[in-house]
C-alpha cells in the first residue's frame, strides 16, 4: 500500500447483521410486504364488474389501474432519493403507512373519483415499500444468505399474482368488494408490529436528521421531479388510451407520446447539469449494473406481466374455467417461478457469476411464452402446464438478476439510487407491455371474429367479461368465437417471447465479475469509486496507486 496515499485503504471488522428471531421477523415483515404489493396489484381486474355497478359508470375504468400506475411510476426516483438520507426502516414505514391510507380511501370510497384517488394513494406507497424491502434486506442480512433472502421476497410479487384474483373474487362474492382492500390493514399492522421494535443496520451512513432535512427541496431536485412526473403522465395516458379510447394516430395520443419525447430530452439535460444533486445522478446511471440491468429488467418486467395478466382470461373465455378454477390452473406458473427465483438465490453465490442466468432464464421464458402462442381451444392439460412450467422457471431464474448485480457491484452508498431506477424500469416495462399487448388484442380480434364468426358484435365481445363472453352468441357460433377469441390471446404471447429474447440477448452485457469466491462477501462495503469497464463514472475517478482487495479477501474495505 502506498504510505503517501491520502485515502488509504482500512481493514475493518465488519458491522453485525440481524440473526436468529429479530432477522426473521425482519424478513417475514419484509417478504409480507411485497406480497401486498403483488397482491394489491392483480386483484384489481377481478373486481371491475362489481366496482362498476357500484358506481353505475365505466368511463373511468382505464383509470383505476393508471392512477396507481402513474403514481408508482412517478413517486419511484424521489423515494430513492430519500432512501439515501433518512433511515430505511422509517422510510419504509412512512411507504406502509401511504399505502394503508390509500386501501382505506378505497375501500370507504362512495364515488368512483374517490376511488380513483384511492388508488394514486396506494400507488405513492407501494413506491417506497418494493425498494424499501430490498434494501431493509440487503442490511439486514449476511451476504451468504442476502441472494436466498431476495429470492424468496421477490417470489412473493409471484404469489400475489397468483393469489389475487383467487382472493378478490372469494371476497367480492362472498361479503363485497370493500374487503379487496380492508384485509390489507391488518397484515400491514402486523409488519409494522415486527419492525419497529428492532434496530436494523443502514446500508450505508445517513447524515444526522437536522442535517438530511436542511435544504431538503434542493436534494430532492424538484425540479427534475417535476419534469419526470410530466414525462411518466404523458407516456402512460398515451399507452392507456392508445388503441381504446383513441386511435394510436389521433392527436391527443400522438401529442402525449411527443410530449413525453420532448420531457425525455429536457430531464436528459437537466441530469447532466445536475449531476450527482439530480434526481437519478448520472455516476449510477453510468454503472454497468443499473444501465444495463435497468434495460433488462424493463424486458423482464414486461415479459412477466403479460402472461399472468392474460393467461386467466383463456382459461376463462376459452376453456370455460370459472375465476376460481382458473386460479388453480395458474399454480403451475406459481410453482415452477418461485423454483427458479429459489434457485438462483441459492446458487448464484456458489457459480460465482450472475449474467449466465439471466441468458439461460431469459432463453427459457422466450421459448416458454412461443410455446404459449401456439394454444388452441382443445389445447391438452399436458401442454397448458408444461409450457407454463417451461415460462415461468425461467422468468424465476433472471428476474432478480438486475437486482442482486446492483446489490453486488454498487457501493453501499448508491443501491438505494441503483434500486431505484432498476424498479422504475420494471414498472415501466410492465405497463408499457400490457398497454401493447390489449392493444393488439383490440386490433386484431374485430378481424378475427369477421373471419372466424360473422355476424358476432366485436365491440359486445371486447366489453364483455372473459367468464361472460361464450354467452354472447348461440351454441352455433360458438366454435368460431372460441377460435377468434383463443387466436386474439396467443397473439399477445409474442410479446412476452420476444422481450425475453431481447433480454437473453441485452444479458450478456451485464458485470461478469465474480461474486462470492471465497464463500461469504463483506457483511458492509463502502468501496472506494472506481471506473466500471468500459464505463465512466461522473464526479469520481479510478484510484491510482492503491492496494485493492482481491475478490475473495474477507474483509470490508473503507476509502478514508
């Protein structure tokens, strides 16, 4: 080591992560808390038909997913920006207890305005709570176990998926829609009952409480908050309304998606003159990690929602299934996901690399997702859960990827802002997909049902509910709707293969530095800033003439 550096590198003992009860309770607040984001998220179209005859209006439907969308999509960056200067656990309760009030605003709501702001509520707080988790986990945990940990948290997204519309519709039917959002109060006492007592690590060190608050505006950046939230609310009214309640080539639609172009050029800028006081700083943008994981994930994110969000509807329209059954037949898409999630958290570790699996997982789902397209209405059991096996093991082995190589390659510093971005673009990628793929839907199955079954109404089939749809026309023309309709779903399964052979593709650029090579990593890494390959990083500069700790050192590293 140099004598006359003036950052020398320091071996320190690590600081202690959370073990046996505290880090449990820890993690099954955590785990239980992205379930009620995955659950709040997909109950939602299950109980459409009842809010509408509540509110005796369906002119606001599109809104009641958008305004949660938005909200998600809009609040993401300045949460990870105060991730990094308040404590993550309060943070995260503050998120919590958001996402409470926006489930009481729905769940009370006598008008659908209100229930629409209900949702933007909810959206506000399931914005903290999926980074919140992962980054209460990343301290909490010790590297041997953090990937498992991941793993299992982020199957609970999965669960979610799954369970919801089984959920919503038992509670819609049996007592009444209000309950889809009054049985997330207890469960968020509960997480709130099993974290606050404890005392959790940072991920990395937060200036005193007067200090973080003194010109809180100007961390903020509100000003390139501004300029994000016009840039998300016009991109998604664009998607939400494009091919539905406008035409992809009107003005309205064409002039969000120039506008929304026009605030992407204008943020661009301002990051750049911002630098590291911007919303999203340019040094983690530049990172390997984030830029290329934030593409990855955004083709993972769209890949993942488009099946399980249209899948139930041919179970539905197709098979006949009822929701309930429908529910069941999805386990297998539940089942073989949380394997794959499992088994990348156990095993990345001891494979050292990370990219391999997002290739292999991503080539999987894409093939699994061209094998859906090809279902028919007489489609075999055999094939409808093979191929959801096949889909959706390998969505659970490259999900994660994007996050574990940001938890793995960043400083400790910086993954709450690396975290960040890379769940914004998995939001983004989801709704940008399922936007694309209804409206591919509601292209192609009007010429569908001229070909296949003339003289059905396409636009009574396309407002008709997927359980109500084969009572629309006689037994005759039966047939001819069911082919119609199945060949209008599998369309939409081309999306989901080719965004994951997209992402098996954009994967390889990924970090291939090793991880894990002598068994456990650092407890706590605050690294010095160094250049990542082929990338520059703002502000910072690869230091010269230190000693750097080889990759299986057990040791934790300080640049003083």
């Amino acid at each position: 080591m140099s004598s006359d550096s003036s950052r020398p590198w320091t071996t320190v003992k690590p600081d202690g992560a959370l073990h046996g009860p505290r880090l449990w309770l820890v993690v099954g607040g955590m785990m239980l808390g992205v379930y009620l984001v995955g659950l709040d998220m997909n109950m939602l179209a299950t109980i459409i038909p009842p809010l509408t005859d509540y509110f005796g209006t369906i002119k606001d439907v599109s809104w009641y997913g958008a305004a949660y969308t938005l909200a998600v999509c809009v609040f993401i960056p300045p949460v990870g920006r105060i991730f990094t200067l308040f404590s993550t656990k309060h943070v995260y309760l503050a998120a919590l207890a958001i996402f409470e009030v926006g489930s009481i605003v729905c769940a009370a709501s006598t008008s659908s305005p209100v229930f629409i702001v209900g949702r933007a509520i909810t959206g506000v707080g399931s914005a903290g709570m999926l980074s919140g988790a992962l980054l209460t986990i990343f301290a909490a945990c010790a590297p041997s176990i953090r990937p498992v940990v991941t793993a299992c948290a982020m199957s609970m997204i999965s669960v979610g998926s799954i369970t919801g519309p089984l959920i919503a519709a038992a509670l819609a039917s049996r007592v009444s829609w209000r309950w889809c959002f009054w049985i997330f109060l207890p469960f968020s006492g509960a997480i709130t009952a099993a974290t606050l007592p404890i005392a959790i690590p940072e991920q990395s060190a937060k200036p005193p409480l007067a200090e973080a608050c003194r010109g809180l505006h100007r961390k903020l950046d509100p000003v390139g908050a501004v300029v994000f939230a016009g840039l998300a609310t016009m991109l998604l009214l664009s998607l939400t309304w494009g091919g539905e309640r406008f035409a992809w080539s009107s003005p309205t639609v064409v002039g969000l998606l120039c506008g929304a172009a026009g605030l992407l050029g204008v943020l661009a800028l301002w990051i750049a003159r911002r630098g590291a006081d911007a919303l999203i700083p340019p040094a983690s943008l530049r990172r390997r990690s984030v830029a290329v994981g934030s593409v990855v994930m955004f083709l993972q994110g769209g890949a993942t929602q488009v099946v399980p969000y249209f899948l139930p509807f041919w179970f539905q329209a197709v098979r006949g299934d009822s929701p309930v059954t429908s529910a069941v037949h999805m386990l297998p898409s539940l089942v073989s996901n949380i394997a794959g999630l499992i088994a990348f958290g156990a095993l990345v570790r001891p494979s050292h690399y990370i990219p391999p699996w997002a290739i292999t997982g991503s080539a999987l789902a894409s093939i699994g997702s061209g094998l859906l397209s090809s279902f028919t209405p007489v489609a075999t059991t055999g094939q409808w859960i093979g191929y959801q096996i096949v889909t959706n093991l390998g969505r659970g082995l490259a999900f994660q990827v994007p996050v574990v190589s940001v938890q793995e390659d960043l400083p400790a510093e910086e993954t709450a802002t690396g975290l960040a971005v890379v769940n914004l673009f998995m939001n983004l990628g989801s709704a940008v997909a399922v936007s694309v793929a209804q409206s591919v839907f509601h292209s192609y199955l009007p010429g569908l049902l001229r070909r296949h079954a003339p003289g059905v109404d396409p636009a009574a089939v396309l407002g008709a509910g997927a359980t109500s749809v084969r009572g629309l026309v006689p037994p005759a023309q039966l047939p001819g709707l069911l082919v119609a309709y199945n060949e209008g779903l599998t369309l939409m399964f081309y999306l989901p293969a080719a965004c994951s052979a997209l992402a098996c593709l954009v994967s390889f650029g990924l970090r291939w530095d090793r991880v894990g090579a002598a068994g456990d990593k650092k407890d706590v890494e605050t690294r010095a800033e160094k250049e990542p390959d082929g990338l520059s990083v703002a502000g910072g500069s690869a230091m010269e003439g230190k000693q750097t700790p080889k990759s299986g050192d057990n040791v934790t590293v300080l640049s003083l």
